[in-house]
C-alpha cells in the first residue's frame, strides 16, 4: 500500500470518527434534554403529593379532635355519661 493510499484511509478514518463523534453528542444533549424535562414532572409531582399529604394530615387532624369524637360518640351511638347511681367503684 501506497503513501497515498494510506493517507487516504487515515482521512477516512479519522472524518468517520469525527462523525461518530458528533452524533454521539447531539444523543447525549438529547437524552440529557429528555432526562431534565422527565426530572421536572417528576419534581412538580412529588411537590403536589406532599402538598396532599400535609392536607390529609391537616384533615385528619380536624377529625380526630376530642370534640367531634364526643359529639360523634354522644349523636350517632347515643353514648352518654353514666349517672351517679350508675358508677361503680371497683378496686383490687
């Protein structure tokens, strides 16, 4: 083989990689691109979840208060303090 012809092929080769190496820039650039974006839903998600979450624990505490746990006891299951001559006293 020839000078030329070596040269010729080193030419083809190094102008192959140059273009292999291009393009495995822009897909590294786009899977970058498509990865942010994908980082982005998932952030907005998980900051609506927490923002349900610390609502739900907001409502559960607003259920759960002694209050409506006695009027809920008192309304719908007719529970009642017991009278005087209803208590007993019981010790060991």
């Amino acid at each position: 083989m020839t000078n030329l012809a070596r040269s010729r092929l080193a030419f083809i080769g190094l102008v192959a990689a140059v273009l292999a190496s291009a393009v495995a820039a822009v897909y590294a650039k786009h899977r970058n691109r498509k990865l942010f974006m994908e980082l982005q839903s998932l952030t907005q998600e998980r900051d609506q979840l927490e923002v349900d979450w610390s609502r739900l624990q907001i409502e559960q505490s607003a259920w759960s208060t002694h209050a409506r746990v006695e009027q809920l006891a008192r309304g719908e299951m007719g529970m009642r303090y017991p009278a005087a001559d209803e208590q007993r006293l019981v010790s060991r």
